[in-house]
C-alpha cells in the first residue's frame, strides 16, 4: 500500500529541533507534518537540560505551565566540586528571565509536553513508526520525502523538507550535503547508579577525571567523560572506569561495583557543522546541522533557538508560495554564528574536561580565577542559560 499525503512543510525528525519547528509552523497556519521514525519519545541516554532561554520561549508560546506541570529538577547554579573544593561555575539567579534556573527533565516527558500542545493545532500532524527513506527530486529541486511505516510506503509531497533527524541525519545525506569538523578528543559514559536514601552528588565532581550527575528521583543518571576511542565495553575498560571513579568520588565507588559492561553507554562525540545547511526544497536544523558536544547540555537549546528562527523566518515565505533558496540561506545567517561560537568553546573545553589531576594539584587557571573572582560566574551563567544570539517568538 502506498499513501500520498501534500503538505507545505515536511519535518523529518521528532526531537526538539523538529517538534518545537512544527509547532511554531502549525500554529501560524502552516500545513506541517513530522514524521517520527520511533513509536515513541521513551529513549534513555539523551539530553534533558532546559535552559533559562528556552524556558522563556515555553512561556512565549504559552507552554511553560505544561512544562513545569511535569516532573523536572531545577538549579539556580551549576557548581563543580575540584578534589573537594566546591566553586560555582554558572550563576543563573541574575538572568533576565522569568525563570532564572536551569532544569532538568527527561526528554520524553519534554518531547511529550510539545507532541501534546502540537496535537491541539489544526494544521498539525505527526506520523510515528515511519523511516525517511529518500528524499523526492522533482525538476532540480527536493519536493518530499519517501518513507516506510506499519501500513506500508508512503510518500510526503511537500514544499520544504527540513532535516531534523540528529547528527546520523539521513535526509542531510541524501541531498550530498557533508558535515565538516574537527575530530572530537572525548567520548562520554552514560549509566544510571541507584539512589538510596538521603543520597546526594554533586551535579559536577573533578579532579582525576569528570563525572556530572543527574538526580532523576528513583536513581541518579551519570556521564563519564573519557578520551575519545579509549572504551570497547571490555572488562578491562569496565575496571579502569571503576577505578576512576574511585579516584574522583570515593563514595560514588560502592554504587557502581556493580555495574556491568551492558550497564553503560557510550556517546561518541562530535563537533561538526555543514558549510551550506540547505538545498532547494530543504534546509537542515539541529544537530544535522551542526553536532555539539554535551559541554554545557546546551544542544537541546541550540535546537530550539533553530527552531523559533527557522518558523519565525519561514512562516511569511510559506505564505507567499514556496521558500526560496535565499529564504533558507537567512536561517543559515541566522544561526550559524551561535553554532560556530558554541562549538569553538566546547572545542576549546575539552582538554580541561578530560585533564586528570591527583588531590593536592594547584587548581586550574580557570577554576582559580573563579575562587578569586565569583562575579565571573554570572557571565559563564548567562553565556550556558541564554547563549548567543538568543531567539524569540515576539519579534
């Protein structure tokens, strides 16, 4: 069985980039539909920090409530404890924003929040359990995309498609476009550690190594940074983590002497970006656009900020017929200064993430100009909670 459906816009990819996107189209009146290869959002290992920013949009489009009416964790500053010192690295109390915290939710309850609000909008619709399996070309340009689900082929005739489908980006690949990047020197370990009691972390520990740690209500999500290609999943790997961990929090060690090899993740990472985000009929966001590192969480945030430009910038373009080249070339202007910057400090942040140094070693420049100078702290917060060149749905 083949399905035809016509729309104006053809998301490919339900994380935040393609949902927040969608949501912004539909309800500015926009024929949208995502597709969505997975039947649902229920994927572990995935970012789940919010930002002040992109709470400020939530609440923009009136979604905040429904946000905060989800489970959700919030600091008002994100501190890092160096060998036992404690130092605040970002102070977000000062942002100019409604809610000046960061937060922490898994991101299938986000996910949900947005599929939920999308559900409202007349112009909406998202297809599940679908995988894009080419892109349509029709007289030079890409007018849709092919794909498989439960029912059968189906093919999504469109004005634009518009790539939201990660770092592994098949639409991106499809139309030739190639990411370029520096090769990135760390990886990530993702784990989840039971949570007793009274059992508290602090959200970063340092010295010999980096553990961050997530409190997730019934069991603590961890991420290890490790220099890039250094795990297989052997038993030898497993032990030196352990060890590491001993190393870096002695009274996280007991809760992990039972973790296995099958019990960790391994988030290769990559700092890449495409030169040209576009083609005529499609225009990539996001991570297939340009992949970030986990430094600061601040990919989900990036996404979004894409999202709102990418709407904002196309909604008038859909309405006067088809987008154009130049109109796809405006969100790339647009956005790719953020990226490129984002991208530049995390680069720049990954010898300190992965440098190892034994209880007694001086602090690092940067942590012993934060000691002197705690003001420092309120720029690093409002470069992590609004980052550059932040959007808005009001303007």
């Amino acid at each position: 069985m083949n399905t035809t459906f016509e729309t104006d816009c053809v998301i490919v990819g339900g994380g935040p980039a393609g949902l927040m996107t969608g949501f912004l189209l539909a309800r500015a009146g926009i024929d949208t539909i995502v597709v969505e290869k997975h039947s649902d959002f229920l994927r572990d290992f995935r970012g789940d920090t919010i930002h002040p920013s992109t709470q400020e949009l939530l609440g923009e489009v009136g979604l905040l409530d429904h946000f905060l009416d989800r489970p959700h964790a919030d600091v008002d500053k994100v501190s890092v404890s160096w060998n036992g010192e404690e130092l605040t690295l970002a102070d977000f109390s000062h942002l100019p924003t409604r809610r000046r915290v960061l937060s922490f939710m898994p991101q299938w309850d986000f996910l949900d929040m947005i599929a939920d609000a999308c559900e409202q909008l007349p112009s909406f619709r998202l297809i599940r359990s679908t995988r894009v399996d080419d892109l349509i070309r029709e007289n030079g340009r890409i007018a849709g995309v092919t794909a498989s689900g439960s029912d059968g082929e189906v093919s999504l005739r469109s004005k634009l498609v518009i790539g939201a489908d990660g770092r592994d980006s098949l639409v991106r690949a499809a139309a030739g476009l190639s990411p370029i990047g520096a090769a990135a020197a760390m990886d990530v370990l993702w784990f989840r550690l039971p949570k007793g009691p009274g059992d508290t972390y602090p959200f970063i520990q340092a010295g010999a190594g980096m553990i961050i740690t997530i409190d997730r209500d019934g069991y603590f999500q961890i991420a290890h940074v490790i220099p890039a290609g250094s795990w297989s999943g052997s038993a030898s790997d497993l032990e030196t983590m352990k060890r590491r961990i001993a190393q870096i929090s002695s009274r996280m060690a007991d809760a992990a002497t039972h973790l296995t090899a099958d019990d960790v993740h391994v988030l290769r990472v990559r700092l890449e970006r495409l030169r040209r985000w576009y083609e005529d009929g499609l225009l990539c966001i996001g991570d297939a656009a340009h992949a970030m590192s986990p430094a600061g969480g601040v990919g989900i945030n990036l996404a979004i900020q894409d999202a709102v430009a990418a709407a904002r910038l196309l909604a008038p373009a859909f309405r006067r017929g088809t987008p154009t080249r130049i109109d796809l070339r405006r969100v790339q202007k647009r956005r790719s200064l953020p990226a490129r910057v984002t991208q530049r400090v995390q680069r720049t942040l990954q010898g300190p993430l992965l440098s190892s140094h034994a209880p007694g070693t001086p602090l690092p420049l940067a942590l012993r100009l934060l000691r002197k100078y705690p003001a420092i702290s309120r720029l690093t917060g409002r470069f992590v909670g609004l980052g550059i060149r932040r959007e808005s749905t009001l303007s």
